[in-house]
C-alpha cells in the first residue's frame, strides 16, 4: 500500500475544524433535534444526524450547502425481538480522517485515492432492552456510504432481520435509470427511464439525475454474508430499502458482533463523473489474499456463441459442441491470435435432459466421452493457451457445494486457472441445504448466495484460480478483498442479441455503463463481428463491436462470435487482438445516460491508449480532445469507424473504415457515430529514437 503525502494537512484541519464548528451553529438554532453533523475533506458534501422527539434515527445530506438528501429514516424490524428504531438516544460520537493511494493488481486504474471523514455514531435505546446500535458514516466530496453495526450485548446476541428500515429521500425532482427486482429474470431487464416517483422496486445500482443536473447513483458496497439491498419507493421520491428474501427464515441472521454491507450514493455533476467515482471499490476492504500475481487478465473464444444459435448444444449427441476435435480447432485458433484462454461450455456430465434450475445430474469432476479433458489440458498447454473452466449449477447448490472442493482440485491438477460458474434458474428457484439436511429454494441475491459465492471465490483462491460467476449476485466490490473475483454477468447479456425478443436495443450498453457497470466488471462478451444471431441481427456495427471493448470494462474479456466468423473480418478483428484488458488509467470525455459515451483507457503495460465510443439509436457526431495524450509525444491513431451510410437497421450495420490518422495531445478528433454505431481507436505511442 502506498500513502499518499498528506502536506497541508494542519490547513484542511483548520479549515475542517471552522467549518464543522459553522455548520454545529447553524444546526443548534435550525434543529432541535439535531444530535450530529461532519462534512467531507473538501467540504463538498455535509451530514446532519437526528433523533427527533420519539427517537428515531434520521440523517440527510447537503451537497454544496443544498439539500439533496432529505431527512431519512434509519433501523431494523427483527424477527424475534421488538423494532430497533425508536427512543433511541446518542451516547457517544467519533470523527476521524483518513487518506490513502492504494494499487489495484487489476483494473480500470493502476491506483486508487481513497479520501474521507469518518464519523462513528453509539446509539443506546433509553429504555426497553436498552440495545446498542453503532451507525458509521464516511463522506467523500464525490459521495458518501454508511453501516450499521451491532456490538457484542447481551440482549442481543443473534440478531434476526427481518427488513430495514433504511432510507434514502431525494430532495430535487429526478429521472431514474432502473430495472425491477424481485422479479424472475434476477437482473437480465432492459433499463426503464422514468421520474423517479414512478420507480416502483428497483435493483441497485439505480441511476438518478436530478432537475438541477445531479448525478446519484444508489448501490451498497462489501455485500458479506448478508441479504442483498433491493430499493422500493415508498412515497414520493422516498426510496427504501427492502432485503431479498431468504425462503426459509428471516432475510438476514448473523451473530452479534458484525456489520452490514455500507448504503452508499456515488455524486458528480456529470454522467462520466459517475464511473470514474470509486466510492464502492474504496468502500471495501484491502486484499485478503496476499500475492495474486497469479490473476491474470486476459482475452477468451470459447464455445458458447454456437449453442445460443442452436449449431451446437450443450447436451451430447450429434450436435454436441464439447467435443475433442472442436476445442483442438479453438484452442489453434486462439494461440495464432495471441487470446489466451478458451472457455468450453457443456463438456461434463449433466446437460441431458431438463437440467435449466435442476441440476440434480450435474457432475464437476465427469466428462462426456467425446471431451478428453486430460488430453486437451495438455494440449492448451502446449500452444500456451489455458482452458477456461465451466461449472453450471442451474442454481443447485445443493449439489455443486459438496462437488466443490474436489472439482478445483481437478482443475487446478490440469493447470486450468479460471472457471466461468452459471446459476441458471428463475429468481427464487435457487435449491439450497439447511443444517438438517432439508432442500428448501431462496433467492439470488440473498444471505445463502451471499455466502455460496464467497466460499466458492475462497476455495478458489486456495488453488490459485479466478473466478466469474453468471447469474450472480451483484458486484459490490470485493474485487478489492477478493482479487480472483474478477468479473460476473449480472445484466442482460450478449446472449439476448442471439434470441432475445426484443434484443438489445442501441441504448442498452450505454445504459450499463452507467448503472449495473458503476458496481464493477461485466462479462458482457462482446465482438459478433457477423452481427447475427439466431435468425435475427444485432442492433450494432461493426466499429461498434469493437468499442465495447473499451466502453465495457472486463478484466476478461470473451471474442464471443465463431472462430469461422472471426476467420471472415479479420481485418476488424485485429484490434481485438490488440486491445488489453488490464489498465493504468480510465476518463469519460462525455456521455449521457442511455444516449453516447466515450471512454479513453491507458494500457498498463505500454504508452498506448484506445478509445471506444458508442451511441443509442441516433446518429451523433462528437468532437473529443486528446490531452489526455502523453504531452510531446506523437501517437498513430489507428482508427476503426462506421462508414458515411452505415445504420444498424439495414445491412449498412456492415459497413466500416479502417484508416490512421498522425495526432498529437493538442488535436482534436471528430468522431461520427451511425445509428447504433461507434468507433475504436488504438493511439500507438511512435518508439523513442
């Protein structure tokens, strides 16, 4: 870890203490109930603590000295004891400051500054059990994220939740980006856009814009053996919490001393100011696992693109895709190309049949006699190339749990490092085990899963391997504490371009840029190159597949179209041979949510930086400056674009230009986007003479 210089410090502390000092004035004379109150190191964002006259807990927040936040409710409602909410009372408060530069092993950025005020809340109930109830807020200039936690007491020593109780009360009118939670297709929904009074239960993140042009993204960080935090308006522009359902109990029951996951709200005046936020990353503990040099980001084909357009399937017989002969020719393929991985989807025992949300027959460790995995694992090794593993559970983790240990002994024996899980079943249909032995079905994104995939990242993490779950529960950043955590689906995917109905209009990846992306990494798997799935094309370009490259931020990243359609476009499949997946540095020169984005990332291991742009169904044309070039430097921008009369609904979806252009930190370029198109650009630094 490496901190940063603090010079200065007694000046911001001068500063902090006047302010602080200022704003305990205004409080006492505006609030009577007024108990608490800290602002973030800059000044930019404010907390105001209450307890009103029944003692109940509420905070709000200010933004520049605005309220943005309205005062909004905190506490729980237990299973077995009365609600942990009212005649509640302060009894002590902390503020602490804290500032750090920290390094990722992988990601968007190289390193990270983690910049806050800490202020630790002790609430004691003034009468009845008298319970304890510790609230701790930490406030950045871009956001702001709190916790509950509960000390060790006697009177409570399990606690059982049955809800929460939080709130989050938006001040200004706003428009909100969202999709429904608790519904059956988990988080695989297009994005509504609607005000936020008409948000009725929404998934986090959740994505709102205010009239006065507020950014706000709602989510939560560092989700550990806890049921994950749904939002459901109650009133107004009132959003408020509500867990995802156990199936067998109360939502959430824990042993008391522990925390729950941090609330959090990323800020910023602009869309861009939202991804490039790292509020949920910082949120998050340090890296538990030690040297993970062994996680290595990296670019994948695979078996997979075939099935969804009904060539091949998953099940064995004549059109099985997981066969010897098949992987050999992917496994060529991809040691030609310099893409180190090939996932292979459908090669063990247990496909046959109706497995979706079954799984019973599923078997990790058994092949189908047309897979000669021994034999493939040292021919991958041979080319330098790793198979990708595959464990699809259907959602039964009744069976995958106790296969577990003995399936990565497997793989870590055949050298294969990475493994892609599946959790194929409707929400609230995944089968579960409880202490007797007893099948019983919960959700997702709840408590069991919560720790389902945490076991599986650690046991994983003992034998040196990465993980990726599809159908997942969501990213809350514990690619910190967990760097073998390195993507997961948890949107809807590629696979819907395929067959889905609709497919996936223009505006849906610039939607998840800027909402299911803030939360971390997605294996969206891009590159259909031929632009057709199933009987039905892409809502894309060319030039646009190649941007999500770079739009769409993976540690790992899939060529997800046939090895005999990237043998048609090689010429545009050259900058996917290029492009990393690993990164010093990320900006967004402008965006909107659901309209355009364009993202610049600087190559962790060279001067080289790509660009992807992408727009929804309207055709833009945008000017960019490059000073985010290396000053004096002169880069060749090799430049994939849409052509003059390309358009993703006609055949001209097809059509592209390769050129280069020469261009130095003080151009500009105007990029032309077609509808639903985009543009990749590679800027090669020119070598030192």
């Amino acid at each position: 870890m490496r901190t940063s210089n603090l010079s200065g410090f007694s000046k911001a502390l001068c500063l902090f203490v006047f302010t602080l000092i200022a704003s305990l004035v205004m409080a006492i004379s505006a609030y009577a109930d007024q108990v608490a109150t800290a602002i973030s190191p800059g000044g930019e964002l404010s907390v105001r603590i209450m307890t009103g006259n029944e003692g109940h807990i509420t905070y709000a927040i200010d933004r520049k000295g605005v309220e943005v936040i309205s005062p909004s409710k905190l506490g729980f409602i237990l299973a077995d004891q009365p609600k942990l909410e009212r005649n509640m009372a302060l009894t002590s408060q902390a503020q602490s400051r804290h500032n750090e530069t920290w390094e990722l092993p992988w990601g968007e950025r190289q390193f990270v500054r983690n910049d806050y005020n800490e202020l630790r809340l002790g609430f004691t109930e003034k009468t009845g059990l008298k319970r304890q109830l510790t609230v701790v807020f930490r406030l950045y200039d871009n956001g702001f994220g709190f916790r509950y936690e509960f000390p060790d007491q006697p009177q409570l020593k399990t606690v059982k939740i049955v809800e929460e109780l939080t709130e989050f009360t938006v001040t200004e009118p706003a428009t909100a980006w969202w999709i429904p939670a608790g519904e059956w297709n988990r988080y695989e929904y297009l994005y509504n856009k609607t005000p936020l009074s008409k948000v009725s239960q929404a998934h986090t993140p959740i994505t709102l814009k205010t009239t006065s042009g507020l950014h706000m993204a709602f989510h939560e960080a560092a989700l550990v053996d806890y049921s994950a935090m749904w939002l459901r308006r109650v009133s107004g522009q009132t959003l408020k919490a509500n867990l995802s359902p156990h199936g067998d109990g109360p939502k959430v029951t824990r042993a008391a001393p522990f925390n729950t996951p941090w609330r959090t709200v990323q800020m910023a005046d602009t869309a861009g100011g939202l991804v490039e936020n790292d509020l949920v990353l910082n949120l998050n503990e340090p890296n538990a696992l030690g040297d993970v040099s062994w996680v290595k980001p990296y670019k994948y084909v695979g078996i997979w693109w075939d099935m969804h357009l009904n060539n091949n399937t998953w099940s064995s017989g004549p059109k099985h895709g997981a066969t010897t002969k098949k992987t050999k020719n992917y496994i060529d393929f991809a040691a030609k190309n310099g893409l180190r991985g090939v996932l292979v989807e459908g090669w063990n025992m247990g496909w046959d049949g109706d497995w979706f949300a079954n799984g019973d027959d599923f078997d990790f460790t058994k092949a189908y006699p047309d897979f000669d995995i021994e034999g493939l694992a040292a021919y991958a090794k041979k080319k330098k190339v790793h198979i990708v593993g595959h464990h699809e559970t259907a959602g039964n983790i009744a069976v995958y749990e106790p296969q577990l240990e003995a399936a990565l002994d497997l793989y870590q024996r055949l050298g294969i490092d990475s493994i892609k899980t599946g959790y194929v079943a409707d929400a609230g249909g995944v089968k579960a085990r409880d202490a007797d032995g007893n099948i019983f079905y919960t959700w997702h994104d709840g408590q069991i899963m919560a720790r389902h995939h945490l076991k599986v990242v650690v046991e994983a993490a003992k034998r040196k391997i990465a993980i990726n779950p599809h159908e997942p529960i969501k990213d809350t950043g514990l690619r910190r504490t967990y760097p073998n955590w390195v993507a997961r689906e948890g949107a809807r995917g590629m696979e819907y371009n395929a067959w889905g109905q609709p497919p996936n209009p223009p505006e849906h990846e610039i939607n998840l840029v800027f909402t299911r992306l803030l939360s971390g990494p997605m294996d969206y798997t891009p590159g259909i190159l031929s632009l057709e799935g199933a009987g039905q094309p892409l809502q894309s370009s060319v030039a646009r597949q190649l941007a999500l490259y770079v739009v769409i931020y993976s540690p790992i990243q899939m060529a997800a179209d046939t090895i005999e359609n990237y043998r048609k476009h090689m010429k545009p499949f050259q900058f996917i041979k290029d492009v990393p997946t690993d990164w010093a540095d990320t900006k967004v020169l402008n965006g909107e949510v659901g309209d355009y984005v364009t993202i610049v990332r600087k190559d962790k291991a060279s001067a080289d930086w790509y660009l992807g742009a992408a727009t929804d169904e309207a055709g833009r044309t945008l000017e960019v400056a490059l000073n985010f070039l290396e000053s004096g430097k002169v880069y060749t921008a090799q430049i994939y674009r849409d052509a003059d009369d390309t358009d993703y609904r006609t055949d001209t979806r097809h059509h592209y230009v390769i050129e280069q252009k020469t261009v130095t930190a003080a151009d500009r370029l105007t990029l032309k986007l077609a509808p639903g198109g985009g543009q990749a650009i590679r800027f090669v630094a020119a070598k030192s003479r």
